[in-house]
C-alpha cells in the first residue's frame, strides 16, 4: 500500500494551540532575549516537540517574528485596511500607523541588535515585516494615481517607501530613540506628500 504523503499525514495545530507556542516564544524571548532562545527551550516549555515546531515554523527566526506578529495583531490594524479616500490621509495614517504603540516591543527588546547580527533573521523580517508594508504603500499610490493625485510617472512612486520608513528606522539608529508621530507626520507633510504631488512644468 502506497503511504500517504507526509504534509497529509501531519497533525494540524488548532488556532489556540498555535497561539499558545507562539506566546511561549514571546515569553522565553522576554526573559532570555533572541540569542539565547533554542527550539529545544520552547519545545520544553511549551510541552511539545522540537518537530511540531520546526514542521510549523520552519526555524528559530520564523518563528520568533510570528510570535511578534502574534503580540500586535490583536491591538494593531493592519496597514492594508488604510483607505481615507485621499492620499494625505492615507499617507498620515501610514506614518501614525508605524509610530503606534507596540505590545511586543518590551518583550522583543533584544530583536533590534540580533536583526543586525543574524542574516536569517534579516531575511525572514523583510519577508514577514518589512515586504508586506512595502505591498501595502505601493498600493496606497497606486490608489491615488487612479483617483488622479499622483501623475502616474512620477518617479517618487518608487522612492515613497524609502522617504517614509528612513527616518523611521534612522531615528533608532542616529539618535538611539524610537521614531515619534510629530516626526513622521512632519516627513509626510513637508517632504513625501510635495514630492508626490508636484506637476511637471510645462514648457
């Protein structure tokens, strides 16, 4: 008899028991900080196997930024649900949006260095963090093209992300303190939204 395929032969996690391995990772990350965690650590805690684990999750920095996004969810809206019907507004509660206040950031103190440190981690932060925001700004101006505020080619379309989340993430690393709302609200105001909208001269 032919064996069925292993993913259809795999034990699915419910909703509550996979929120619970995820807060186990939040707490162990809390109290131990990124480095120190292990798959073997959480598994223990959390009574399960480091197999249950790795076949959800993949690895240790997949699922660590899970348990981060687990912690905000519930308190954050999403950026793709921001549909003022303006591009000002849009573009203001994109910059409010990232300055909010995040449950997880006392718990995930240590990600910011490890980030830096740790090349999968980087890669599975703009897979799971940073990539979706992008996705959601590039359709935000998409939106405000075709309601006719942006002139379809204008090349700051393609530098919007990069003008909003630079002072957002230099800030931290210049200053050494998170980014404020005044602060990116002045970005959007005076730099992001004149660039967005200016109209080619004519001759």
């Amino acid at each position: 008899m032919t064996e069925a395929p292993v993913a259809s032969r795999r034990r699915k996690l419910t909703a509550e028991r996979e929120r619970e391995l995820l807060l186990v990772t939040a707490q162990l990350v809390g109290e131990v900080g990124y480095e120190q965690v292990t798959m073997a650590a959480v598994a223990q805690r959390a009574k399960c196997s480091t197999a249950t684990l790795y076949r959800q999750w993949e690895s240790k920095p997949r699922l660590v930024i899970s348990a981060w996004k687990a912690l905000t969810t519930d308190t954050r809206k999403d950026l793709s649900s921001i549909d003022t019907g303006t591009l000002r507004g849009d573009l203001m509660e994109a910059a409010r949006y990232l300055v909010a206040d995040d449950p997880a950031r006392g718990t995930f103190t240590s990600m910011p260095a490890a980030i830096v440190q740790d090349e999968g981690l980087m890669e599975v932060v703009r897979e799971m963090l940073i990539h979706p925001i992008l996705r959601d700004l590039a359709q935000l101006c998409e939106r405000a093209v075709a309601r006719g505020e942006i002139e379809a080619g204008n090349p700051v379309i393609d530098l919007a992300d990069q003008i909003l989340l630079g002072p957002w993430l230099a800030q931290n690393i210049l200053h050494g303190t998170p980014a404020t709302q005044e602060l990116m609200e002045t970005v959007v105001e005076l730099v992001l939204l004149p660039a967005l909208t200016v109209r080619p001269a004519t001759a």
